[in-house]
C-alpha cells in the first residue's frame, strides 16, 4: 500500500455530515465526502463525473488530529434581502419582507489542524492526485467557498510509497 499526506488546517473549516437546511452541521475532523470534494477541486473534476467522484471515494482515509480546534456556531441569513434590526428583513430599496429568505445556523471549527492520510495500492493515481493538489484546477476550500486553507494542502513529501496509512500518519513529523 501507499499513502498520500495532506494537510488540512485554516482558520474556519467545516466537515457537514447532516445538514439540514437550517442548521448546518460540521463533523469535528474532516469527512471523507468533503476531502473528496476537495479533491475533486484540485484535479477540476465536475460534481456530475460520477465515474471519476466514484474511483475516488474508494480511496481509504485516515486523520490525525494535530490541533482539535473550537467549535463555533454562526447566524446566517441568504437571500437578497438583510435583517432589518427588528425582527423582519429588508431588500436594498428599503421594502420589508419576510418570505424568501433563509435564516440558518451554521457550525464549523475554528483553528484547526489535521494531517489527513489518502491510501490504495495505485502508486499513479495517488501520484497523480498530489500532482494536482501542487497546482490546483479550482480553488480549494475546507468545507465551504469562504473557508480557505491557512497553509497548502499539498506536502512535498507527502507521497510515500510502501508505507501503511497507520504508520505514516503516526510518524509523520
């Protein structure tokens, strides 16, 4: 087997595992569906390339927690209208309106650090994975557009070959 190193850490990350629309969860370490999404980003590969979204959501993961982070919640609000200070809203002419709008509470981890190891038996599809997280097709975020890396993800020496997930996310400096 051989393994693949990211690292994941910025100052807001969010890893939602059931979000309902109003309250919008976030797992406490990175998901698998979000790393893949991320992944997804860095080779360019469309939300409806099932084929490729499919072969890689069969890679094994794993996640050493190197910083927890905190917990956070936010209020939010989306539409084109913003709250009035009174209980209703308000569009840019200045009319009030209520409907349309979705008001929302969004958690997510503040200050966060992870090392997330990616592992299969194909040397050439980890490589080419971490030649594209080197240069990216799309920005990557963690979790949410506004959620940006604090460092690159990619490790230049993050490609190790022969080495079990375990082992490298142990010894890993």
């Amino acid at each position: 087997m051989h393994t693949l190193l990211l690292r994941v850490c910025g100052p807001m990350q969010s890893w939602g595992v059931q979000s309902p629309a109003k309250d919008r969860d976030t797992g406490l370490e990175p998901s698998k569906s979000g790393i893949v999404g991320l992944l997804c980003a860095a080779e360019g590969v469309p939300r409806t390339d099932d084929a490729t979204v499919t072969r890689l959501a069969k890679l094994k993961i794993g996640v050493r927690v190197d910083r927890e982070g905190v917990l956070r919640q936010d209020y939010h609000t989306a539409g084109k209208v913003w709250p009035n200070g009174k209980g209703g809203f308000r569009r840019a002419n200045g009319t009030l309106e209520k409907k349309n709008v979705v008001v929302s509470t969004r958690h997510y981890l503040s200050d966060a650090a992870f090392l997330v190891g990616l592992t299969c038996d194909n040397l050439d599809f980890l490589r080419a994975i971490h030649n594209a997280l080197a240069n990216p097709h799309w920005p990557l975020y963690l979790g949410r557009k506004a959620f940006v890396p604090g460092e690159p993800i990619w490790l230049d020496d993050g490609l190790l070959q022969d080495t079990e997930l375990a082992t490298a996310l142990k010894t890993y400096r």
